[in-house]
C-alpha cells in the first residue's frame, strides 16, 4: 500500500474509530408502556392490594412524577403523541379508528382471523420518535403494540424506523392472550415486511370458552422474553433505544396459572365475576381482581428483568429507563378500579379526560444521572419525550431538522424535561396541556393548576391544588380563566381529515 492510500486508510479508520466513540457516548434508552394501567395501580403511587416491589424500588432509585400526562385517554392516539411529539389537536392519529372489519378471512386451524388487521397509520409526511433515534445513530428495537397503522399500510414498524419488532400490530388483536399470531420483523435478519408468526402452540383450540384455556403460548411472556433477547444482542460500542409497549394489565383477565396467580388465590374479601364478550375478544372469568391484581405483579415482574439485564450488562450506568402506562384503568372485561381504590384518588377512568384517565404513573431511571427518591410535581405530557430524548441524545435543533418543509404547518408541541432529569440547565414549563377524545366527545386543558374539563361542549373548571378529585366546579366564579381557556383551545384545536375524529364539540 503506497503511503497516500496508507494516510487515507489510517484517516478513515480514525473517523470510524471517532463515530463509534461518540455513539458510544450517547445514552441508551428504554421506554416501557404498559396498558391500561392506572395511577394507583402501583404500590409508590399508592396502591394497597398489589404488590409491585420492583417498581417501588425503580422509584426509590430513580424520579417518580405526581403530574404527568398520557397523550390520550385511550390507547391509539396516546401512542401516537409519543410517537410524533404532537398533542391530539393536531396529531394526525386521534381515536381508535379500525381497519379489520371489512378485509375477508383467513384460518388459524378452526379459528376465523381478519386478513388485515390494525389502526390508522401515522402520518408518513411527519417524524416520528424511532426514525430520529436511528437517523442518529441508534439500534432501534419494540416489542408489544403498535397501533400505528393496519398491516401492509404506510406506516408500520419496517417502515418507521423499528430495526426490531415483535407484538401485536393491531391492539384489537391484543385483546386476546393467547392468540393466534403474532407480528414480526427483523432488519438483521434480512425481512423485507412485518409478517404474521402462527402460534402453533394455540391455534388447536378455540378462541373462546373452555377451550381456550388449553392454550399454551401467552402472549405477554413471549414479547417480554423477544424484548430481553434483543437487550441481551446489543453491545457497548452503539447506543440502543427501546420500545416496550407491554399489554399488561389491559382487558382480558387471563394469564397462566402459576405462582404469581396463585399468590393472589383467596386475597380479596370480594371477587368478581366477568361473563365474556366473544365479540371483542374477552373470555370469561370468575376470578377478575385475583386476575388484574397477577397481571400487575407480572407486568411489575417484568419490569424487574429489565432493570436487572441491564445491570448484568453494564448498561445501567448509560441507560435511562422511563416507565408509564398508556391511559387511564379500564372497566373492561371485568376491570374494577373502583375496588382497588384507583378512582378514588382521582375522578374518571379510560376514555375521560378527567384526571383519572389521563393522569399515568411516570418513573424515572438512570443510576448516577438521575437523582435517587426524587417525587417531583413537574407537569408533562407523551408529546414531551420526543425533545426529551433528543436532548439526551445530543440531537439539536429537532424540530428545525424534522419540520417537513412541504407541509403547511408540521407541528411539535413537546418540551424537554432533560434538565429535570439531570439537574443541568433551566426547565422550560408549558404554558398549557392539552387533550381532546371524540369518542366520548370530551376535550381538557391544563393552565397551570387550572384545569377546564369540556364535555359535549360543556365547560367545567376546577382547581387540581385543592380539588385534584374534580368535584368542585368553579367556573362560575372565574368566567375571565375559562374564557382564556376556552381561546386555546379553539386555536390548539386543527380540523382533521378524518371525518369520525371531527366528531368532537369546541367549548360554547
């Protein structure tokens, strides 16, 4: 080799060695979501009747947040301002809008499946959070819903910036624990497309009734296990951001019976009943708080793998793990967030955009940058970890590099709790939050401590520092706060193309 090509060779080995040293810089990142986890559902928040030992302690090592929102009440559009850093007025994702029930048939043994299965796609004209990650340097990996476009759509996992992906396309399909298939994709392994994987193990028995519990593949077992593989695959020298949108505890009462069920046999002075909903994909039950209460043990279960992995690793030093949950409880498929004491705490459940469906529990972890035991009242959204992530990522100016050009207005409404995180550098506050869900027609904003609940275009205005149950309506007394209100939300509020997500009634 003549000494030019030696000086070239030695340069490029340099600026390889000089890339590899900066992504190796750069934090990793874990964020798990669970689903249809309440507030109160967990031991540090509050919870009396579940144990969740390993989520108690992520709060004592890490940042527990009292204030901080999911994107939606429920679970589509909530994912969706995570995803793009948009709040639901102008999130192109805003309910739970369905593609399966008009594309034919297909058979898993005797059991009759939808040929086409999931949610409205995310707009591909606007970022999403994983396509930022992977554009800058990371391994990008998620395992359990997505929800973010039907299969073979615009947007789905191959085509978003997902190296890795395992779960459930559609979160319809999720309502089932032991399904048929289940959707898969690796870039490593040379997939061109998500595809379905048949669980063989399930598909000799019924989708519903006695059946059913002959069953042998669990779902959330077999996306928490592809989801510890692929921490266990990455190495030291390229950062790596998770997604972990883990099922539980959502609907369906149903799980193996092992000791963590068995744990709960005789705990409650109350059980309840659940009789099944064949059509949405809810199998019976005579055990439902038994049922819930494992499903949050096992979820916290989970939790714990990771954070141990990660020790194992030698990761857990440069890995911040956030934890929350999608939305408020569901009263679903024999769901009672009245008997563990969830709704008492605050008003409302899944689809309200009160208090108790939108407030989620939020912990923090990342030993020796975040400080241990820290309750702390900073007000944030989903749409907020978009420019949190960035910011940890060292990737600047997001929203001027990510805003499409062609689009009249690409909106981000996110800001950075990075500095709440770390202790360094100011914290920018919003100046307000903001939610609407045509479904049950509700919208909701947060100025400060007020909060201005609107439901069929009725105003209601209450003051979460002495009334965070919602029961005092004081917008009679203060007409000039709900009129200022009100404005912001007409002007937060965009028109969308999709005429069912319209349905939704602006304040009088």
């Amino acid at each position: 080799m003549d000494k030019n090509k030696l000086f070239l060779f030695g340069c490029g080995l340099l600026a390889s060695a000089t890339v590899q040293a900066q992504e190796a810089e750069k934090p990793n990142i874990i964020y798990i979501m669970c689903d249809d986890l309440g507030y109160a559902d967990v031991g540090c928040y509050g919870q009396q009747y579940i144990s969740t030992p390993n989520l108690d302690r992520m709060a004592a090592e890490g940042m527990m947040f009292t204030q901080a929102y999911a994107g939606s009440p429920v679970s589509a559009p909530s994912r969706a301002c995570f995803m793009t850093g948009q709040h639901t007025g102008h999130t192109k994702v805003r309910g739970n809008k369905e593609y399966w029930p008009n594309s034919g048939w297909v058979y898993y043994g005797n059991n009759q499946e939808y040929k086409v299965a999931g949610q409205e796609p995310y707009d591909p004209n606007h970022v999403i959070l994983p396509e930022i990650m992977k554009e800058n340097g990371y391994t990008t990996g998620m395992f359990g819903k997505w929800a973010g476009g039907y299969e073979g759509s615009e947007s789905t996992p191959d085509k978003r910036g997902i190296d890795r992906y395992y779960g459930y396309i559609c979160q319809f399909q999720a309502h089932l624990y032991y399904p048929n298939f289940l959707n898969s994709y690796d870039r490593e392994a040379g997939d061109k497309e998500v595809k379905r994987v048949t669980l063989e193990n399930n598909i000799g028995h019924a989708m519903y009734g006695e059946d059913y519990k002959n069953r042998k593949d669990y779902s959330a077992d077999l996306i928490h296990r592809e989801a510890m593989k692929w921490i266990d695959k990455q190495s030291a020298d390229k950062p790596f951001f998770g997604i972990f949108t883990y099922t539980l505890p959502h609907a369906e009462l149903a799980q193996p019976n092992d000791s963590i069920l068995q744990a709960y046999q005789g705990a409650f002075c109350q059980e309840k009943s659940y009789g099944g909903d064949r059509g949405s994909y809810y199998n019976p039950t005579n055990i439902a708080h038994q049922q819930f209460a494992a499903m949050v043990t096992r979820l916290d279960a989970y939790v714990g793998e990771v954070l141990e992995k990660l020790k194992e690793k030698g990761f857990d030093k440069n890995t911040l793990v956030i934890f929350t949950s999608d939305n408020g409880p569901h009263t679903e498929a024999g769901g009672d967030p009245d008997y563990f004491n969830t709704e008492k705490l605050l008003r409302g459940t899944k689809r309200s955009t009160t208090e108790g469906g939108i407030r989620v529990p939020f912990i923090a972890w990342w030993p020796g940058e975040v400080e241990a035991g820290v309750v702390n009242d900073h007000q944030l959204a989903f749409y907020d970890l978009m420019p949190t992530f960035c910011e940890l990522a060292g990737i600047d100016n997001y929203v001027e590099r990510y805003t499409n050009k062609n689009l009249a207005v690409d909106y981000f409404d996110g800001l950075s709790f990075a500095p709440t995180l770390t202790g360094e550098g100011k914290q920018e506050k919003h100046d307000f939050l903001y939610w609407e869900f045509h479904e049950t027609n509700m919208m909701a904003l947060r100025m400060g401590d007020w909060k201005l609940v609107v439901q069929n275009g009725n105003c209601s205005l209450y003051d979460l520092v002495t009334d965070t149950h919602e029961d005092t309506d004081l917008s009679a007394q203060y007409p000039e706060i709900v009129e200022e209100m009100k404005a912001i939300i007409k002007r937060e509020h965009t028109p969308s193309n999709i005429q069912q997500f319209n349905n939704i009634t602006l304040p009088k």
